[in-house]
C-alpha cells in the first residue's frame, strides 16, 4: 500500500486519480526494464520511487 507520498499530492501533479495511477504505474515499468538489477526484481519499490518523481514533478502528466 503506498503511504508516501500521499494520493493527494499526486492528483494534484496529475489532475485525477486516473491520471496518476496510470504515469505511476507507467514509470514504474519502466524502471523496472532499465534498473531492474537495482531493485532486485522487486515491482514495489519500483512503484515508490516512481510515484515520488511524480509528487517531486519529475514525471509530468497532462492536466486535462
């Protein structure tokens, strides 16, 4: 379950809940097929840090 950063902070980044759940989990994938040696196969830790690049702006969606 993710606690931080918070789904608020995201939807504000992204503009719905859609939006977010969809450039989290497509940044995540992608992560995970370049540093995948890094996370050690592991898709949560994944799924974190690309929703942290999310809430710090790094990773940008339209605000449609």
């Amino acid at each position: 379950m993710l606690f931080e950063p918070p789904i608020d902070l995201l939807v504000k980044q992204t503009g719905c809940r859609y939006a977010a759940a969809i450039i989290v989990g497509a940044r995540a994938k992608e992560l995970m097929s370049k540093i995948s040696a890094s996370l050690n196969g592991n898709s949560n830790l994944a799924i974190n840090y690309a929703a942290e690049e999310v809430a710090r702006g790094e990773v940008v969606g339209s605000k449609s």
